[in-house]
C-alpha cells in the first residue's frame, strides 16, 4: 500500500480476500489491516460468491469484482 500511495494511485485490487477452492486468502481481518493502513479505496477481488457477500458491507470497501458471482449460470439466486 505504500508503494501505491507513493504512485499516488486512487483505488487498489486487494485479491484474493475469501478462499476459494483450498487457495490461501488474505481473510476479512487482513483486508481490514491492509484498508486502514491508506486511505487509498480498496476493492475486493477474489472468492465472493452468496455465502460471504453479506461480509463486504461490513468491509467498507470501495467495490468488489468477481467473475462467477455474475455468471448468469452460478450467479446470485
């Protein structure tokens, strides 16, 4: 993050946040370490699916991105 500020960049990919398919992840309480450390918005990458989408309310990220949770087939029921 302190490269990123020094590139002074607004917004930042944090990836992966959830785990997924036995890949290590950062976890909530990484993300939320990482978020206050700038002031730079952060948007989630990684692992959200209907199970843990709740959670990113709580995160107070600027956004999130991932591709099967939009995919018309496994998407949000």
């Amino acid at each position: 993050m302190n490269i990123k500020k020094k590139q002074n960049i607004s917004e930042v990919f944090i990836s992966p946040v959830f785990k997924k398919k036995g890949r290590n992840a950062l976890g909530i309480y990484g993300f939320i370490k990482l978020r206050n450390s700038s002031n730079i918005k952060s948007i989630v990458l990684g692992g959200v699916d209907n199970s843990n989408f709740n959670k990113l309310k709580n995160l107070k990220c600027y956004g999130f991105a991932a591709i099967n949770f939009f995919d018309k087939k496994k998407g949000p029921s």
